[in-house]
C-alpha cells in the first residue's frame, strides 16, 4: 500500500523493533558504507597476515569505524539543513491560513469603523457646516440660492430701472436732450443696457430653474441679440452711409459733389458698375494714399462668373467671348491681389497724379469687365459731412445677379443711415423704385428710420411752377413710401463741382435763386440733417430704441417669471423673517444624517467592504501566491550563511572533555550540534515571520486604514485602529511556528539515531499540520538514495490513522486514496 514505509515491507504499525531495524541501516553510516569498511578491514588483515604476523590493533580500527560515523554524521547534518530548509521555504506555511488571518484583521477594522460611525458624524458636522468637507460634493443649495438671489434682483429691476416712473423719466430726458447732450446720452444708454443685460441673465437664472418652454428662451436671446446689435452700433467710431438709387437717380454727381472733383462719369448711361467707399483720410498713417481696390477671391469670383447670363442683345457665343474676357483680366490683375493702392507721390505735381488715379479708377469703376473682378473702391477724402464717416454707393440694385442685390441689402441693414436719391424730372416713383423700397423694407423693417430722401434734377425744370410741383409730388411719394418729411431735400449736387465762372454755372445758379431756397440750399442741408442725424439723432434713436425694448418686452417677461416663481412656490414663505442663509442651515442641519449616511459614510464603507472581498475571495489565487513568495524568498534569503556551515565532528568529539577517548562516540556532539542548529534556524523562522508580518500589516491593514479615512480626506487619521503591528506579529508568529517547530524537530533537531524522539515529531507534526505533512511525503523525490522522512512520515500517517484522534480523518482523507 502506498502509505508504507518503503524501507519496510511489514504490514505492522512501526514499532520500536521496527525502528531499531531502520536505526541499524542508517545509524552513524549507512549500511553500504559500514559493508565496504568492514570488507576493506578484513582484506587489509588478510593481506597482513600474508606478509607479516603483526596484526592491527583493536583500537586502531575502533578509531577508524568512529571517524567514519563522525564524517557521515556532519554529512547528514548539512543534509538535514538543506532538507530542513527547503521544507519550511516551500511546505511549512499554510497560505489559506494567513488568508484567514488577514482576513480576520481587514473585518476587525471593518468593524471598528462601523461602531464609530455615529462618532465620525459627531466630528464631521461641524466640517460640514463650514463646506469644509472635499470628499463630497457639498450642497450648497445652489439652485434656491440662485432662485433667490434672481427673484430679489427682477423685484428691484422692477421697481426701480423697469418701473413706470423709470420710463417716464428717461422719455422726458430725451424730448428735452438737445445737441449738447450726446456725450451724455452715449453714458446713460450704456448705463441702461448694462442693467437690462443683468436682468436678461437673472431671467435665464429663474429659465434654467423652473424648465421654461423654448418659447422663452427665444424671446431672451431675441432681446440679447437686438441689445447687442444696439450696443454696438451706439458705441461705433466709424458711421456708414450707404448712398442708394436706380438709374439715372444723379447718384454720381452727388458723389462728386460730396467729394468736391468729378471722380465718376456722369453720363446719361449706366455707369457705376463697382461698389464705391468714401471714407475719410486716414491722418498721419498715410497721408499720401488716395484711393485702393479691393478684388473678390477665389471663392467669391467662382460665385459671380458662374452665374454671368447673356444680355438681352447678346448670343451664346459672344457670352463665352465675354467670360473669357473677364477671365484674361483677372489674369493679369492677379498680381496686385489682394489689393491695389493708389497714392499720391509727389507734393508737387497733386493735381496731376490724383487725375491720373482717377482715370485709372474710372476705368475700373465704369468697366463692365470688372464687375465680378473688383469688390470694392475704396476713395479716401476730407470732403464728407462729419468725421469719420462712411459714404456707401451701392450699385447692386440694378444688378441681375441675386448676389449683388443681397449685398446691397445687407449693406443697408449694417449702415447708419442710407441716402435714397430720385430724379425730379419723374416725380412718381418707377416700378423698380418702389420695388426697392419694398425690400429695403421687407428684409429690415427699421430701415425708415435711418432713411434720408434727396431729390435730385429739378434744376433741369423749366420753370419755379413745374419745380415746385414736382418737388411737392416727390415729397408726397417717399412720405407715402414712410420716409420722414423733415428728411426730404431738393438738391442740386451739380453746382458744387463745376467752375464758378462758367457758364454752366451762372444758368444753373439763376435757376436756383429764381426757384426758391429749398433747392439752392438743399445740397447743403441735406449733409447738415446727415450730419445732425449721426451725431445727435442716432443716439437719441438708440436710446429710444433701447427703452422701448425695456417697456414693451422686459416688463413682461419680468413680471411673468415674477409671477411663476409665487404659482410654483419655488421659495419658501418664511424668507421674509429669515434670510437665505439662516434658512439654508436650517434646512442643512435637518438633512445631515441622510447627507452623512448617504453620502459621507456609505460610500468609503462600501468601498472597504468590497476591497476586502476583493482580496480574499476574487483575488484570493493572487494573495497565496503573493504570499508563499514572500516568506519563501525572505527566508531562503536569511538562511543563505545558514546552509553553508560544515561541522568538524570529529575534531569536535577529540576535544570533548570528560569524553571516552578508547572510542569516539559521535552522538552526543552531533546532538549538541542539532539542538544549537534547531534554535538557531527557530530564531531565523521567527525573523521571517516578522517581515511577512510586517508585509501583510502594510499591505493590507494600512491600505484598509487608508481607504476607510477616505470618510474624510481633509483629515486623514480621524480613523485609526486598534489592531497593532506588536499584536500581527505575534498572531503570524503562531500560525507560523505552529508548523515550523515540528518541522524542524522532525526533521533537523534528531537524527536517525533517536528515531523514537523523532517519530514523536512527526506525529506532532501529522496532528498539527496534516496536509503540510502530506505535501512533505509527496514532494518530488531527491536523487539519492531515497526519501527518508517521507518514508517515515508515511508509515507514521498509517500508524496514526487507525487512531481515533482529531486528526485521524484528516490523515486517512490525505493518505489512504
């Protein structure tokens, strides 16, 4: 059977006859060593007695027999330290055991942390009360603070900057503000949209709370943005003044007029096919720039030439012959993109360079080819109503292309105030006149506003009657058309740019004179009404706009969410006796075992507990290998000097005192030695033990220490445990040397002499550790003669398991498949 000793065939339990029988086999030396010795004597004796008749002394070879015990005994010693060693590194801990015993420790702490639980919110509350707790997200009670804070704000707004006196107030201001007072209408229609926009976002505050429709968020950023639009206009240093009319409206000439010198042609025809800026002088930066054009890109001009169309004269061919054209001269402009800069050079010779500039600059403003090419001229004078101003002529109305006419559109809806001119000479408005003030109109609505109607070429009538008459009929269309009548001028652009002395002159101006001063003087007062209009006017308007926004749209949503706040009962009532913050506590203070419970305590608890059986039960493979590494190499590591000792016996046992000195006996010595190796290797077991100790306290009772202080991460020792490093060394100490002690008493402290004392340690060690002791008979076998102790402990395991004792099924389970 396999749990017999393999040195025995007896099927008898190992009994001292037994034992005496596996003493004499291995006793001092093994039997083939004593076998050969005693061959060797007794061929040495009979070659002797041969050659001579002198025959060894008994002594002698008494000596010889000891010597040979003592060398066997030293080698089965350092066997034995080997064996001893590898045992306890590789089977003498029982890792399930430690896992047990970790385990035993993280609960305690576990434990612990749960009774103080009442303890640690006792502590914490007054951290709490401060918002001084960052392993939570503290409630502040943001959203009432908030709802209070905007409610308090649109009550004040409401009683003071949105209340009727308000209003009436800032309406009397502005009928008694005269020109003096621009400066300090810019300061109070600043003032006045810096509250409306707080009061805008106090509304977004109350939105944001209460769920409000998209509805009301449309209305908000509607008002935002017309405030922006507002602002921004109102705080503009550069005013644009965009100049507007169809064909044959003098739109040119009063350019020219403006400017003081014939720039653009005024032909009959159609003329001005390029946007054209005049802008003032750009002062010391560059006195000498006169004039720049701007071309379109890439981009743009690829939008423009694919949507040429043929004219109504025109055929496929010369189409393609003309975009060919328009692409050759783009070609050979490409150098200058994307800019071309006309300055005036010589201080000497002004007249002549500027006139030269000026053809080049009709050629480009008149050239049909570069209406797609060029997307802006740019004219810079000192001849316009006011400091930096900003005329615009706009020729894309007469455009077929929609892009051009969505320009001109935007670029009315982005100036100050725009210019529409139109011909005396028909005093009722074309088709296409009206068509553009209906889009002019359409796409922005307060457009009208800024609008300024001149009327042009009634110096042409023949007589004061026929001007009059159109003058009034004209006047009568463009109030029809919601053009203010104070804004309405006669003018006759003509006279300001030809020469005095002529002619021309004389018969413009007698017609002038003889046709009365609204048109002799309209010219002039038409740019004093501009000029008025930016300076006073506009601001003013903006002002106006801006309480109108107030009045007619901020009361109501202000009064709206006011009211929604009372029908939700969104604040409590008792904030009348007791501020926000006194209520906020309170309501703190109510909630704070749930807030703790919920939210401090459950949380790092929960975490604890599922680290703890993280490491004992998912990672429990990883924790005993972790382990069994750790005591194995720190002990292979304390024992290195410890294996590597040899023991003289026999010089040992000659020095002996108070020795027989007739025979060396060896095994007192080689008990002695055992005993001293015994409590030796006891204390580097011990030693062991510590460090794994201290390894299992750090790894996991300190990190459980650490997870369970995350309650309070401000302070990170307001848990501390009871469970010492001095009481885990000690509880390691016993589970270790619980094991290692009969190991090293069965293995190391007693040879194979005392097999009676050692087969007690091996019984000792199959009732204690049953499964240490089977690993140890079943490990691979040594390459020697045999496996000694495992023999033994198998014939021990069959002895003690017909006992009836703990352990006897255990051992019966283990050795007996």
């Amino acid at each position: 059977m396999p749990w017999k000793s393999k040195s025995h065939q007896s099927d008898n339990a190992p009994s001292s006859n037994g034992l005496n029988s596996k003493q004499d086999n291995v006793s001092n030396s093994s039997p083939v060593v004593e076998t050969r010795s005693d061959t060797a004597s007794h061929e040495s004796i009979t070659s002797q007695n041969s050659s001579s008749t002198t025959h060894p002394s008994a002594q002698q070879w008494s000596y010889q027999r000891g010597a040979q015990s003592a060398t066997t005994a030293a080698k089965q010693i350092e066997d034995d330290m080997r064996e001893v060693r590898n045992i306890i590194a590789n089977y003498s801990i029982e890792p399930l055991e430690i896992l047990h015993l970790v385990d035993r420790w993280l609960q305690q702490l576990v434990d612990e942390f749960f009774e103080q639980r009442d303890h640690f919110k006792y502590i914490l509350y007054e951290s709490w009360q401060n918002q001084e707790l960052p392993n939570i997200k503290y409630d502040n009670n943001d959203p009432i603070r908030q709802i209070y804070a905007a409610n308090k704000e649109l009550e004040k707004a409401r009683d003071n900057v949105l209340s009727h006196k308000s209003f009436n107030d800032l309406n009397s201001y502005l009928a008694q503000a005269d020109e003096q007072a621009i400066d300090e209408m810019k300061e109070k229609f600043n003032s006045l949209i810096g509250q409306y926009d707080q009061v805008l976002q106090h509304l977004e505050v109350i939105d944001k709370q209460i769920n409000t429709t998209t509805g009301g968020d449309n209305y908000i950023s509607d008002i935002r943005s017309k405030l922006s639009t507002l602002k921004r206009l109102n705080n503009k240093e550069s005013h644009t003044i965009c100049i507007v009319g169809l064909e044959k409206a003098g739109k040119s000439t009063f350019i020219n007029a403006l400017l003081g010198f014939e720039l653009l042609p005024i032909a009959s025809e159609r003329c001005t096919q390029i946007r054209t800026v005049l802008k003032p002088t750009l002062g010391n930066n560059d006195q000498q720039l006169f004039a720049t054009a701007t071309f379109y890109d890439d981009q743009e001009f690829q939008v423009f030439f694919s949507k040429m169309t043929k004219k109504t004269d025109e055929n496929e061919a010369q189409l393609t012959q003309r975009k060919e054209a328009v692409l050759q001269k783009r070609e050979s402009l490409k150098a200058k993109f994307p800019a071309e800069y006309f300055r005036v050079q010589s201080s000497n010779n002004v007249e002549r360079e500027r006139n030269d500039i000026i053809k080049r600059l009709n050629e480009y403003i008149t050239g049909e080819l570069y209406v797609n090419i060029i997307k802006e001229v740019a004219i810079y004078t000192d001849k316009l109503p006011g400091k930096n101003y900003e005329l615009l002529d706009v020729p894309g109305f007469d455009s077929p292309i929609k892009e051009h006419r969505d320009a001109g559109l935007q670029a009315i809806k982005s100036a100050d105030a725009f210019l529409f001119l139109t011909s005396g000479q028909q005093p009722s408005l074309t088709e296409p006149q009206i068509t553009l003030l209906q889009e002019i109109q359409q796409n922005h609505f307060e457009a009208m506003q800024r609008a300024f109607g001149i009327i042009t070429k009634l110096d042409l009538c023949q007589t004061a009657t026929i001007c009059h008459e159109h003058y009034r009929k004209t006047c009568a269309e463009l109030v029809d058309k919601r053009f203010k009548p104070e804004r309405i001028f006669a003018a006759c652009p003509r006279i300001q740019i030809i020469d005095e002395n002529s002619e021309e002159y004389q018969v413009i101006d007698r017609k002038l004179n003889s046709f009365g001063d609204d048109l002799a003087e309209g010219f002039n007062r038409s740019k004093e009404a501009l000029d008025k209009f930016i300076k006073y006017e506009l601001p003013k308007t903006h002002l106006k706009q801006l309480i109108d926004i107030g009045r007619t749209r901020l009361v109501r949503l202000v009064m709206e969410r006011l009211n929604r706040i009372k029908e939700k009962q969104l604040l409590p009532s008792n904030l009348a006796n007791v501020s926000i913050d006194e209520y906020i506590k309170q309501q703190n203070t109510e909630n704070w075992d749930h807030l703790y419970y919920e939210g401090i305590f459950q949380p790092v608890f929960d975490e604890a507990n599922t680290w703890h059986a993280t490491i004992v039960t998912k990672n429990r493979a990883e924790f005993i290998d972790d382990i069994h590494q750790k005591f194995r190499d720190s002990f292979l590591d304390l024992t290195k000097e410890f294996v590597q000792r040899k023991f003289p016996i026999e010089k040992l046992v000659l020095e002996k005192y108070n020795a027989a000195k007739l025979q060396l006996n060896v095994h007192p010595v080689d008990t002695e030695i055992r005993a001293r190796l015994s409590i030796e290797l006891e204390k580097l077991v011990n030693q062991t033990s510590d460090i794994l100790a201290e390894y299992l306290y750090h790894k996991y009772v300190s990190e459980m220490e650490n997870l369970l202080n995350n309650i309070c991460l401000q302070s990170q020792d307001l848990y501390c445990t009871k469970l010492t490093l001095e009481k885990c060394i000690i509880e390691t100490h016993a589970l270790v040397l619980r094991i290692c002690r009969p190991v090293i008493m069965a293995t190391l402290r007693y040879s194979y002499i005392d097999l009676t004392v050692k087969q007690d340690a091996i019984h000792e060690l199959l009732c204690i550790a049953p499964i240490v002791a089977f690993n140890i008979a079943n490990r691979p076998k040594p390459d020697t003669d045999g496996d000694l102790l495992g023999s033994q402990i198998q014939a021990c395991a069959e002895f003690l398991a017909d006992k009836t004792t703990t352990s006897s099924w255990a051992i019966r389970t283990l050795f007996r498949k």
